[in-house]
C-alpha cells in the first residue's frame, strides 16, 4: 500500500479509499433517511441539515466510493485483458490521491454549503477541475497500457472502459458547463436541459458502462465459461452508447423544455430495453449449468446480484420513463428508490464483487473471511429489500394522493411515515452491511491468509452392485 | 464486426456526439424562452437569499415548477418565467410544497419564523429547523421567496390566460360610467339601470366578510388570514383591466382563500358584482346620489320597544360592521372612511336629523344608498337585528329618540366570573396598549383620559372620566372587570363592545394601558424620563425637511397650531410648561415643560429640543411613558408642521 510502483497498488489503493468512503456515505445516508422520520434528529447542526448531506451523500457514495471502487477494479482488470502491466503505476497512484483529496474537500465544502446546487453536479468548480484532472490521467493512463497490449484481442471489457474512459470527461465538461466558472451552470431553463443530460448520463455513461465492464470480466473468469455471444455484447455495446446518451430529458417530461425533446428521451429510454434484454440473455446463457458457482465464488455472487439489479433497474426506468407513469411518479419518493435500485443494488453489488475479487489477487492471499463476506450478503439483501419497499411503497401514496385525489403534498407526509421508517431499518442493516465489507477488506490485507488449494475429498465410491448381486445370486 | 480499438474509440465518439447533437446542443440553440412576467431580475438581496436557499439545498425538497396534474398549485411554469435563474433549481422531488408561486403568501417575518420553528407554523411539516442561520441569512431568503411567482408579479400583473383574455365590461344600461362630476343627479334609477344594483346585492352576499365595506380587504374575516384580501383602493386593483377582473373573480386566486366563483355565480352575476366594485371602491369620485324617498315597502314604524336590549344588540352590529366607516361614535370618522366617496355623515347634529322617522334610517340601512359604499345590510341581518341597529342609532347618536333612564354608574351589567379573573399576561406591553387607546379611545377619552375627547362631547353620557374613575378607590376596579367593561361595552352609552371588534390580546393591552396610566402607583407613566435619553432613532436625524415640502405640502409652523391644540395641548399645555388641563389629574404627574435652550446643556449644547427629535418623539411615542405615537392618527406633513409648532413654542426658530 505504500510503495507507489507495486504492481496494482493503484487499484487496491483506489478500492481500498472507497470501502472507507462507503462506510461514511451511507453513514450519512442513514442520518437522511432518520431526518425523514424525526426531522429534529440533527436539530441546530447546519452541516447535518437534510439539503447539505443529501448533497454530500449523493456526491460521496457516486464519486468517493462507487468511482472510485470502480477505477480500481479497472486498474487491476485492464492489465489482465491486455497482457502487461499498468502503463504507469505511479500515474495511477497520483489519481488515487488527487481523487480522493479533491473528494475529501468537495465533500466537505458541501458540508459547509459551498455547492452549485445542480444535482449531480454540486461539486464547486475547483473541485470540478480536479476531478477531470483525474478523470483524463486515468483516460491517458488506461488508453495507453491498451493500445499497447500484448494480448490482440480486444475483450468486451476493454469496449466498456475505453468508451467510458473517453466519453465521461466529455460529458463531465459539457454537463457541469465548466467553461461557466463560478455557478458552472447557464442561466435560464435551458440549463436544466445540460443538468440532467449529464446527470443521468453520470449512470449511463459511467456507472453502466464501467461497471458492466466489471460483470463481463468476473462472469466469465470465475465461471470459466466464455461469453455465450459476441453479437449480443455488440448490440449491447452499441445499443447502450446510442440509446443511453439521450435520455436526460425523461426528468424533465413536466418541465417547460422543448416537447420534441421530450419525446426523444422517452424514445431513447424505451430503447434502453433492447440493449438490456442482450446483456440479460448474454450473461444468463453464460450462466448456463454455472449456477453452482454462486455457492464457490463470493465476487461471483456480487456480480450476479447486480447484473440482476441492472435488469430490473432498467426496466423500471425505461417504465418510468413513459408519460403516463412519470405523471404519478415523478417528484416522489419513488424516483430515489429507482436511483437507489441502481446505484446501490446494481453499483455498490458490482463494486463489491470487484474488490472482492480484486483484493486477494492483487495480494496474493486469500479473502479473510468468507463466512463474513456470506453474512454480509444477507444483511445486504434483506436490508435492501426493506430499503427499497419503503421507497417504492412512500412513492406511490404520494404520487396517487397528488395526482389521483389532489391532495396537497404536506397533507400526504404523516401517512408515509411508516415507510420512511422501514427505510431506516433497511438502513441500519445495510450500513451494517457495508462495516463488515469494509472490514473484511481492509483485514484481508492485513492477514494476508495464506493461499492454500482446498484439499478435495474424494469420498469413497460405493461400490456398483451388478443386478445379479442386488437379486442375491452368485456371480459367476 | 472485428471490434478494433480505434472502432471503440472514434466510434463511440461519433455515437455520443451524434446523439448529444440532437438532445442538448439542438434544444439549447434553438430554444429561446423569453422572460414572462413571473420572472425578474433578482436584487441584491434576492440573489443573496437564492444562493444561501440552494447552497443549504432547499431545492432538494422544495421544487420549482408546476406541472399540468398538479392540483390548486398555481399556473403550470412556462420556461420564460426562469429566465433569470442561474443556477436553475427546479428540483426533481418534492417532499415540501412547490414554491414557484410561494411569494407573498405569507409575510416575510412569517417564512422567517417557519424557516427556525417549522413544526410551530406548520404541524405536519417534517422540514428541518434553520436556527443556525443568522437573522440577515434568514431575511436574505425571505426576501427571495417573497418575491417568488406569481403573487410578486401582481406589480408585473401577469396576463390572464387565453379564455379571460380581453374580456371587456358588457355595456349594461345608460350610464356605466360617469367621469364628469358635474353630471346631473344619479340617484337608484340610474344605479338600478347600470346593473349596480345587483352588484351591490352579490357584494353584500359574497364579498363583504372578507374584502369589507370600505372595499379595503380589512372584513370581519378578511382580518384573520395570513394573505390579506384585496384592498381595491390601491394598485393593482384600482386600475385593473376588466379581464383581469374576470378571471380572479371567475377562477379565484391561487395562494389566497378567494374562490372561485364560477361555481356558483352566473357570468352576468359575476360582471354585475366587477362593475360594482369598479365603480364604487376602485375608481369612485363623489356624486350627489339624489336618493329619493323610502319605497313604499319600507314606509314602516320602528316595531322595537326602545330597551336597553335592543341598543345593546344594535350596538353589537354598530361595533362589527358600522363603526369602521362611521365611527364608534358615529361622526363618521371611523378608520376606514379614508377614499370613500361620498364620506359617512356625522350623526352628531340632532337639528339636522330631526326630520328624519324610523323609515329613513331602516330603508337606507336595508337596501344601502345608491353610488356609495353604503351595503345592502338586508343581505345580512334580519329585519329584527336592522330594527335595533336604527334604535341605536336614533338614541345614542341622533339622540332623535329618548333613551331608557341610566341605570346607577352606567354600568350595571354582570360581569362573569371567567373576566374578573382575568389578569394581563406577562408579554404585554404597555406601548401596544398606548397605540390602541390612542387609536381606538382617546378620540372619545381624550389623550389624557380625562373624557374630553374631540370627539366625544356630543355624546349622553359622556364619556368616562378615567382618572377620575380609577383613581378613586373603588375596590371592584381589577384588571378582570376593566377588561369586561372593554370587551362588553357599557350598557345604554356610546361605549363600543370592543369584544365585537378588538381581539383579546389587544383589549387586554389597553387594560395594560388603563391601569398603568390611570390607577395610582402601579403606571409605567412617569417611571421614565419624560425625555428619553435625547437620543434620536437613525432615520429621523434629518434637517432637510425640503424633501417632504416637495413631496407633500409646505410644512408651517402656523398649520402644526391647530394640530398642536387638538392632541397637544390638554397634557403639555398651551405653552409647553406641562400645566394642561387633561394633565392635571394624571396620577403618573403632569409631563415636564419643554426644555428651553438652557435646560438641554448636558445634552445637546447651545440647541434645545432640535426638530428631528421632536419629529421622531410624536411620530413613534417615548417608550415607557404615556407620549403617544401619533403616526397612526397623523399623516406625516401633519407631523412635520406640529414638530416646528412645537419648536417655536420652546423657543426655537424653525425656518429661515
């Protein structure tokens, strides 16, 4: 962890930072979703106030912890595909740094209320410059050990993080109008239009891409089976690149923006599912008589329950994307559970199964405790079911009691009290979740446990009893 | 396909920008909202308070746009209204209210409150409390959202939608409007035949509880909502256009309680009720209604025995509805008569009203009078009720009729035992006290309390002598039974129940005022230096009293005499030496003379009581004594031209 030159040590370092910064975004997760509930919680504590930490949690979960997991697992994934070594070790190590303490301080400049208020975009503009700082000596430093690879064959993997990788500095450009210093943001409602092209973009062109990346690596390698299909890798490929990027505008289907516009987002999200169902079958028939591998494989596990995740997040979204249904559940509690669907179940699973799988192999040791990483599973999954009931449940009553019954929305807040207090105890579990991954992680470098082949016992063979014996005559 | 790296790096590229081309540069180019008059240029203030509203991340629960489903929201947000909006914060969830429309809902000082106590204003809120911000933080967001949506557009006067666009007044009758105030005579003929009449029925009907007789948003009930009813005498109404009219009246305004009445008024009814209005409280200018006779219908006897009940019960509805126009003691002279044309007449000549019967005042009570503010109270009270209105009236005002014999002390009522053990709270002030009485008594009382009030005098019995009263040492004078007297009147006198019109809060400041200033050793009067400390409050300190001739009229020491005798003088005698008669018997002592110039040397060598003091002390009162405001009762020239009186009178020079 130390030397700046170990081979991986910029991927485990990445991955590493961010167990720590999961720990303290769902932290302040869980203070949000106890706000709800008892809005006195944090009575008179101003960078406790619900508008700073949600801000805060937003931006420490997406870029401290789910980025910063993911540019790890990148780092250590990238040299296997290509077939040498990180182009720089160090440059990569500069980013985790530079990452981090840009984070530490944007997050807490958040904190304090330095912020541009744009959703997923809040981050100052400083902050903003040393983001894409990061982000292009990343680009550079993956793009360079891959043109230089020794394996010729690009592996689907390698589509996903190359796209990723030259595509988000752009997008992180354009949608945190960085050439607009201070506000970062254009004046009047067309910058609505900018906000949420990067804003959903930061899933799709980012998370998605990058983290299916991760599931198209792991599936493969700890099944060893590969892919089931190229054609439906490259339809997913191409299909998430031309569907995805325009589908910003399905957050604004009220808003006063260009109707054609809206019409466009909802086509592009409704075309999300055709590049989804090829991901889905692609992996499910990779999976293909492999499911036992779940019981082996911890990473393997994680991967699955995210690529699951991904399925049923982007239904719903291409789902809510659609008029009739966006009209009863936009501005509720719904839309949250559906980016917490996403960026919970489907990035934090992905993630964790990267630094699962990454971690022991980077050092060469075995994971600490597998039995922990299983009881976290179930924490993990029980808690988020509960978590996620209670935003679904919260959203629908007040989309159906603003739209259908036309009640005014302070009126609908004590019936969903109930619900935003199963969201604190799917909560509880799930932070608990996370303390027994981040420690599983850490302890894992710190007992190194030693590689060892399971002994395979063979247990006696019956022997095969002839059906003369079993009918008790003499073989002759 | 042989996916090379140069096929996923250009690739890709082209894909995203292909499709980035359509979806966001496209739009941005071509779309090109142009400010509506929701939106506006922030103030310095206004940007401040946006910063720290989204820096702490409001927006985060509190949206900014209205959308087509949303119920009794307001107007569904066009893009021109965010015109001027960098960043833009119209937030994507909505845990609060939408606050597009929020501005002017409530007052400033109540979003402060809300902002530190939500759950105080409002009960099912889950927001939380924004105690950490500082008093200018606070305001700063205050003046933000005040200034949010539609309700500050109210002076960019948003336009109507399509189907109240350009809706005109139809033309009803011969004479609608009358802009020459030599024209003949227009007496109910007219007023019947421009469809007033029937404006003047739903008015009384549907409007008065709320936006008053007087036409001032100050009704009954209008006087307990958060957002205040329309005052028709100011800007915008006073010069709104008819569609405008149309469409709040037809489709109620968002943010208020005022409803929409196209549920349940006709078209014609509803620009019956809009020309009404426009005529009579909007845009008056006195005309000589010309009334005629009672109709035949009315051509009745009072029925009413004239008791002590019936005056009481006639008092009750004088004291609601009567005496804010026509004054508690009826000469017309209630708070409200400013802007109403023709003015209330003064009932305290008895010749003038002699030949005046019972018919005259229960026909004009009943149906109102013609072009004025006058109501048709049959829409209100029955027969019974309006019968004992005239009786009031004609006893106690006209004195036309003779009342019942006084009963012992005028006051033989029984107090019950819930007000005699009332006690003022703690939170009282006695200054809120002084400006009540000021305002509600001392015209019938007299500044002093001695019962010598400009306006009282006429009146049988008098008014109360209040030193006299209290000061004697009678034991049944508590704040319990000086509270009950407010609240109930005394019976068979002039003396309004208050309980009809003052809140107990106020009544229980004036017995604050009562007992301090007029029961013997227990006043706030004459603890504090009659002087203050000679300090003079910031916005006063100011010699150049040019601006307010230019703005208002010449001010002159000569025109502040008459002002000067009027309020001054019964307290601080015609000389200024404290020696005047109402000051006599005040327990707190008489007011020290004015200092001369010698008498101030420890304060403001070579100079005596300078003008901008002697301005701020009669404009706002002295705290802790029993100088008066007189802001509420005098306009500001009337200040300014006391102020220089009163300079002379010490021995100053005001002028030259």
């Amino acid at each position: 962890m130390l030397s700046f030159r170990r081979d991986n040590s910029a991927s485990t370092n990445f991955i590493l930072w961010a167990a720590i910064w999961l720990v303290i975004g769902t932290l302040m997760g869980l203070v949000l979703a106890i706000e709800f509930v008892f809005p006195d919680f944090a009575h008179g504590i101003p960078w406790l106030v619900f508008g700073r930490l949600r801000q805060a949690h937003v931006n420490t979960v997406l870029f401290a912890w789910l980025s910063g997991a993911m540019m790890g697992a990148w780092l250590y994934i990238v040299p296997r595909l290509t077939g040498r070594k990180l182009y720089s070790e160090v440059l990569g190590n500069v980013s985790v740094l530079a990452w981090n303490v840009a984070l530490l301080l944007g997050i807490i400049g958040i904190l304090m209320g330095h912020t541009q208020s744009r959703e997923y975009a809040e981050l100052v503009w400083w902050v903003d410059v040393a983001v894409m700082a990061v982000l292009l000596m990343n680009a550079f430093n993956i793009l360079m050990t891959i043109s230089k690879r020794v394996e010729p064959k690009l592996y689907v993997s390698l589509w996903y993080i190359t796209s990723t990788v030259v595509l988000f500095p752009i997008l992180y450009f354009i949608g945190n109008v960085m050439w607009n210093p201070p506000t970062g943001s254009l004046t009047g409602v067309n910058d609505t239009i900018f906000n949420w092209f990067y804003g959903h973009n930061v899933l799709g062109l980012w998370f998605t891409t990058g983290l299916l990346a991760v599931i198209y690596y792991i599936v493969p390698k700890e099944t060893g089976t590969p892919l089931y299909s190229m054609w439906m890798s490259l339809i997913a490929f191409w299909g998430v690149l031309f569907f995805y990027t325009g589908v910003g505008a399905h957050h604004l289907l009220w808003a006063p923006i260009p109707y054609w516009l809206k019409t466009v987002a909802v086509a592009e999200s409704f075309g999300m599912i055709i590049p989804v169902l090829a991901f889905m079958f692609n992996i499910l028939l990779t999976m293909r008589g492999n499911w036992s591998h779940l019981r082996s494989s911890v990473p393997l596990l994680y991967a699955i329950t995210g690529w699951a995740a991904y399925i049923v997040v982007s239904f719903q979204g291409s789902n809510e994307a659609l008029r009739g249904v966006n009209e009863l559940t936009h501005f509720t509690q719904y839309v949250p559970g559906h980016a917490h669907l996403a960026l919970l179940f489907f990035g934090a699973s992905t993630c964790i199964a990267g630094a699962y799988y990454v971690i022991p192999r980077a050092f060469g040791c075995m994971l600490y405790s597998r039995r922990l990483a299983r009881a976290q599973y179930a924490f993990y999954v029980i808690g988020f079911a509960a978590f996620f009931l209670g935003f679904l449940i919260a959203g629908l009553v007040q989309g159906t009691s603003w739209v259908h019954l036309g009640l005014p929305v302070w009126t609908v807040l004590p019936g969903l009290r109930a619900f935003m207090a199963l969201r604190i105890m799917g909560g509880v579990l799930l932070v608990t979740s996370f303390v027994m991954f981040a420690y599983n992680t850490i302890a894992t470098i710190v007992v190194k446990k030693p590689f060892v082949q399971p002994d395979i016992v063979l247990s006696t063979v019956p022997t095969v009893k002839s059906p003369a014996e079993l009918a008790g005559g003499d073989v002759a | 396909m042989k996916m090379t790296f140069r096929i996923v790096f250009w690739g890709g590229l082209i894909v995203f920008f292909a499709v980035v081309a359509v979806a966001v540069f496209t739009p941005v180019a071509v779309w090109r909202p142009t400010p509506t008059d929701v939106s506006h240029p922030y103030t310095a203030q206004e940007a401040a308070g946006r910063t720290l509203f989204y820096s702490n991340g409001c927006n985060y629960c509190h949206t900014q746009y209205v959308r087509d489903v949303d119920n009794a929201m307001g107007p569904v947000s066009e893009a021109g209204n965010y015109y001027y909006d960098n960043p833009m914060i119209l937030g994507s969830e909505r845990t609060g209210p939408d606050l597009s429309y929020v501005g002017r809902k409530r007052s400033m000082q109540w979003e402060i409150d809300h902002m530190r106590w939500p759950r105080q204003y409002s009960p099912l809120s889950i927001m939380p409390d924004f105690t950490f911000l500082s008093t200018p933080q606070a305001t700063d967001i205050a003046a933000y959202l005040f200034n949010l949506g539609d309700r500050s557009a109210a002076e960019f006067m948003i336009t109507p939608p399509a189907l109240y666009a350009s809706r005109t007044l139809p033309v009803i009758g011969s004479v609608v409007k009358t802009t020459d105030p030599n024209a003949p005579a227009q007496g109910w003929p007219t007023f019947k035949a421009a469809g007033l009449y029937d404006g003047k029925l739903i008015y009384a009907s549907h409007c008065l509880t709320c936006h008053g007789c007087a036409g001032n948003g100050l009704g009954t009930y209008g006087g307990t909502l958060i957002v205040t009813p329309a005052n028709f005498k100011v800007d915008p109404f006073r010069t709104m256009p008819d569609d405008q009219w149309f469409w709040h009246v037809s489709e109620g305004v968002q943010g208020s309680v005022m409803p929409p009445w196209k549920e349940s008024l006709t078209v014609q009814e509803r620009w019956d009720v809009i020309r009404f209005v426009q005529q009579v409280y909007a845009a008056p200018f006195e005309r000589d209604p010309n009334e005629g006779s009672p109709t035949p219908a009315y051509q009745k006897k009072n029925p009413l025995p004239i008791t002590i009940a019936n005056i009481d019960a006639g008092k009750r509805i004088w004291t609601r509805e009567c005496a804010v126009c026509h004054g508690d003691e009826g000469k017309g002279q209630g708070v409200y008569r400013q802007g109403i044309e023709p003015v209330p007449p003064n009932f305290d000549n008895p010749a003038n009203y002699d030949p005046y019967i019972d018919a005259d005042y229960f026909w004009r009570v009943s149906e109102g009078v013609p072009w004025t503010a006058m109501p048709t109270w049959k829409k209100v009270y029955t027969a019974q009720q309006r019968w004992q209105l005239v009786t009031y009236i004609r006893t106690m005002f006209t004195q036309t009729d003779k009342k019942p014999a006084q009963l012992p002390e005028a006051e033989s009522f029984a107090i019950t035992p819930t007000e005699r053990s009332m006690t003022v709270p703690k939170g009282t002030t006695y200054e809120a006290g002084r400006q009540q009485f000021l305002i509600q008594c001392a015209h019938c009382h007299g500044l002093a309390g001695d019962g010598k009030g400009w306006d009282g005098t006429y009146l049988n019995p008098a008014p109360a002598n209040l030193q006299k009263k209290l000061a004697s040492s009678q034991p049944d004078i508590t704040e319990g039974t000086t509270f009950a007297k407010v609240t109930n009147g005394i019976d068979n006198t002039a003396m309004p129940i208050w309980g009809e019109f003052l809140n107990a809060d106020m009544r229980l400041a004036d017995v604050k005022y009562l007992k301090d200033s007029f029961n013997i050793g227990t006043g706030a009067a004459g603890k504090t230096s009659h002087y203050g400390n000679g300090a003079v409050p910031l916005p006063y300190v100011r010699t150049d009293t040019g601006i307010f001739e230019a703005e208002i009229a010449t001010i002159s020491p000569d025109a502040g005499k008459a002002v000067y005798e009027q309020y001054c003088a019964t307290c601080h005698g015609e000389t200024g030496a404290g020696d005047g008669a109402g000051a006599k018997g005040l327990p707190g002592g008489a007011p020290a003379p004015f200092p001369g110039p010698h008498l101030f040397t420890n304060l403001k060598p070579s100079a005596p009581m300078n003008l901008p003091y002697i301005f701020a002390v009669t404009r706002s009162g002295i705290p802790g004594t029993m100088m008066y405001g007189f802001q509420p009762l005098l306009t500001e020239t009337d200040i300014w031209n006391v102020s220089t009186y009163t300079l002379q009178v010490t021995g100053g020079k005001f002028g030259g």
